[in-house]
C-alpha cells in the first residue's frame, strides 16, 4: 500500500479503500465525488500499478482490495481479538448458553468484557438471526439462554453504522451504503 493519494478523488477512493477489506466497483463510485470517466480512469490506472487488487467473486459480483492476503489475514486475527471477536469465539465452543457462562469463560482471557456487553450483543445476534432464544430473561432471577444457530465462520458478526436511504412514498430502505458488507 504505497500509493500516496494526492487528488480529492484519489484521497477519497483511497480512504474508503483502506476502510473496507473488499468492495465492489458500484460502491466504490457510489462513495466518491467526481466524474464517472475520473473514477473510471483512477480505478484503471491504481488496479494497473497494483495497488487495487482482485480479492474475490460472488456469481456476477466482482470484489475489489487493497490488502494482500497477508494482511487480510492480520486484520480478520484483529477482529477475532476484538471484544465481539472473543464472545464469538466463546458461543462457537459453548453452543448453549447465558451471558453469565460467557462471562465465566472469558476470565483470564485477552480482554475483559461485562455480562451486560455480553448481553447487548447476544441481544442483537438474537434479532439477526444468529441466536435463538430459550429461555427469556428474568430479571434477577435467571440470565437468558441462547443457542447459537447461525455460525458463519471464526470471524465475529459485527455491528456497522451505515448511511441508510428511505423513501416514505413505500415505506421501506431503498439503499444501504456497503450492503454487501
């Protein structure tokens, strides 16, 4: 990652390429302010030098880096790190579970993470899809009880803010910045 971004656009394209571990062209363009031909010709030209990679293909979807894979792969250590990284890493092992047992198995470990962190991410690991709830929380009394029914993989499901369109007249999200990611 040698390039030195000297233009607004190649600043722009190049920030939001150091931001993301894959992207595709549209959202790419979609982010930076300019022309189509500009973006198009700096896309060109930074994938020539090497400094754009191809990382990977979904179907007709063509995904675009910045990072080798060796630094993909320190970058997804650091997300396995991360405090959602080792309550991941603790569901994966226990399977079943409260966010008092996730607690209890994390003491001693790298990072030091409350039962109510451990709860708000269980919560909306639940409303994602990736929990399934049961036995509700009684307040206290007894933790909630999960299972964990969706694991996707080592890496931590991880909450992203993103800049979302809505349109009133249908009542629903028409675009999601990043929503492959």
């Amino acid at each position: 990652m040698s390039f030195k971004p000297k233009t607004k656009l190649e600043r722009e394209m190049w920030a939001y390429l150091k931001a993301h571990r894959r992207v595709t062209k549209g959202d790419l363009f979609a982010h930076c302010q300019d022309t189509e031909w500009a973006k198009q010709r700096l896309f060109g030209r930074l994938r020539k030098e090497g400094h754009i990679l191809d990382a990977d293909r979904d179907g007709s979807t063509h995904y675009f880096t910045v990072f080798t894979e060796a630094q993909s792969r320190h970058l997804e250590a650091g997300k396995r790190k991360s405090y959602h990284g080792v309550i991941w890493r603790a569901m994966r092992v226990l399977r079943e579970f409260s966010p008092k047992d996730i607690a209890a198995s994390l003491i001693g470990s790298e990072k030091e993470v409350t039962e109510s962190e451990i709860q708000l991410y269980c919560t909306l690991l639940a409303r994602a899809g990736y929990l399934k709830v049961l036995r509700k929380r009684d307040p206290g009394v007894r933790p909630a009880l999960y299972r964990l029914q969706k694991d996707t993989g080592i890496l931590p499901p991880t909450k992203k803010q993103r800049m979302v369109l809505v349109d009133p007249n249908e009542d629903r999200v028409v675009y999601v910045e990043g929503a492959h990611l």
